[in-house]
C-alpha cells in the first residue's frame, strides 16, 4: 500500500516495527510490512526513527508537489531492489520482450477507445456515422496489431498503426461534442480549441499519478519500453499513461457533453496569443472531476502494470 500524507501538519514516526501517522482528526498505526511507499505531499514532521524504518524495510519515502508529482526520495545507501530492477529494464529496450509489452500496451488502449467509442454510439438517440466508421477503423487497427511480429523497427511499426487509430478516434470524439467545442485536430502545446486545454490538462494530471507510481515501484521512468529515449523525458510514464487515456477521455467528454463546462474555465497568456489554456478555476474543476472519477483506479491499475513488467523482466533473467 502507499501511504499519502496530504495533511499540513502531520506527524510521522515509528513504533517498533510500525508507522504512526497522526494528523488534526485521527491517529493511525500501520505495519511496515504493509507499507510499499510512503509520499509527503504536505508540511509534515517526520521522525529520524521513521525514516530509520523506512530504509531498513527498502520503503521509499518520497516528497512530491500538490499534484503528486516527485521531487525527492530517501534511498538506502547500499544497492537494493530497485538497482536489480533497473538493470534488467536497460537490458530489455529493443528485445522480443520489449515488443510484447509494447504491443500489450497499444493494444490495451485501442480496446479501450473502442469501448468508449461503443458507449458513445449507444447513448447517442440518432445514429452517428462518424462513430461508425471510427469503431471499424479501430477494428481494423486491432486486426493488424494480431498480425504483427517482432522486428527491429516494431516501435515505428506499432506507431503507425495507433496513429491511424487515433485520427480516427478524435474524429468521433469530436463529433459527439457541442457544436461550439468541436475541434478538428489534437493540438498539444498549446492547445488550439477549449477541448484540447480540457484533455491536455487532465492528462498532465494523469502523468503525474503514473509518474508517482513508476518511482516507487523501482522502475526507471526515464527508460521507456515502446516510446523512444528522450533526454530529461519520463518515457516510460509515456508508455503506461497510454493504458489510461480512454479512461480520461471519459472524463473530458463528460464535461463537456454534461455542460459542466464554461466560458470562465479559459484564458489565454501573452506568450502563446494564438493558444487556449485553462484558468485557475478551469484547473480546479478538471483536477475535482479527474479526482473523482480515475484517480484511485489509475494508481492501482499503475502498480499492477509495473509490477507485470518487473515480472516479466525477471522470467527473462
């Protein structure tokens, strides 16, 4: 389990072999034997003895930012599980193996489009043919990835065929919108369309609750398994964000199409005149939704993911 503590003026410390955590309303004492991670994302007070347990029982204790993104870990002196871990990840970037997880992952996200593509279609009161075409597009994509074998060049091979689906994909995403939010294309940096500030924000929200999840599982989240290296570049957090953006997607749709939505959640900065971005209250509404609906599913599913991988490095050790 990963023990947060979000409350400004906790305590942490140590009780023989458990974890006291005490907090303004309640006081609680976990076995360490229990705790995978412990993460400070408030001004707390944290005993010697408690980091002492931490680095005897190889728990990382991590201090991230508000949003729960790391910025800093307690590590053990000596090598422990996680130097295992990351060689045996380093050792696996371009293998069969890398393509398995790989196709496993664009896998598990075009089913997963496809599924949100299917319930939009069947909340839809007139046929949609844009739809239509999109869940057979992606069918297709699904057909084609069965097919695919190993070879040096499958990062590039797996790319194309999740790009094809994605144009697809946002088309019909697009197409279920107010007419006023319809947008043409996904635009990143910055966005171009109020849609785009919406998901561009709450997918930054999303990495870093994978990120999270990556560091403490002892993965490298800089190497990345099907996105390539990038200098600086969390790629692995790249790879396993791709699982979760259907869910998410849900949840920018919703805002939407429920007309949650207003003018107010927007504005734009001098820097980027032509971009859209979300204002202080966008962010706040966006953060309550995302919290609401995915984020304790996205952490554990984060975990399960990583641990499968740690596994499969190991049977291949």
């Amino acid at each position: 389990m990963i023990v947060e503590i979000s409350e400004h003026g906790s305590v942490l410390k140590r009780n023989h072999e458990c974890f006291i955590v005490q907090s303004s309303t309640e006081k609680i004492e976990i076995p360490a034997e229990k705790v995978d991670a412990i993460i400070l994302t408030a001004n707390a007070l944290v005993s010697t003895q408690a980091v002492a347990l931490c680095l005897e029982k190889n728990i990382q204790l991590v201090m991230a930012n508000w949003a729960g993104k790391p910025f800093g870990r307690f590590w053990v002196s000596t090598p422990g599980r996680a130097t295992e871990i990351r060689r045996r990840q380093y050792l696996h970037q371009d293998t069969p193996l890398a393509f398995k997880i790989s196709k496993d992952i664009v896998v598990c996200k075009l089913r997963a489009q496809r599924k949100f593509l299917v319930d939009l279609k069947g909340n839809r009161k007139v046929p949609n043919e844009t739809i239509d075409n999109s869940i057979k597009s992606i069918s297709k994509s699904l057909q084609s990835l069965s097919r695919l074998e190993y070879s040096a060049s499958f990062k590039q091979n797996l790319l194309g065929i999740e790009g094809f689906a994605a144009a697809e994909y946002f088309s019909a995403i697009s197409s279920v919108l107010p007419k006023k939010y319809a947008f043409k294309e996904r635009s990143r940096q910055p966005a171009e369309d109020k849609f785009n500030a919406v998901l561009n924000y709450v997918y930054g929200v999303t990495y870093s609750s994978v990120e999270k999840v990556v560091i403490l599982s002892g993965l490298d989240p800089n190497a990345g398994i099907y996105h390539a290296d990038s200098y600086g570049k969390p790629t692995l957090v790249f790879d396993l964000i791709e699982l979760f953006r259907a869910r998410v997607d849900r949840i920018a749709v919703k805002l939407f199409t429920k007309k949650y939505v207003r003018d107010s959640w927007f504005t734009s900065v001098e820097d980027a005149p032509l971009g859209v971005f979300l204002s202080k209250e966008g962010r706040k509404a966006v953060i309550t939704a995302y919290m609401q609906a995915a984020s304790d599913a996205i952490e554990k599913e984060s975990w399960q993911y990583c641990r499968k991988i740690i596994a499969a490095f190991t049977e291949e050790c």
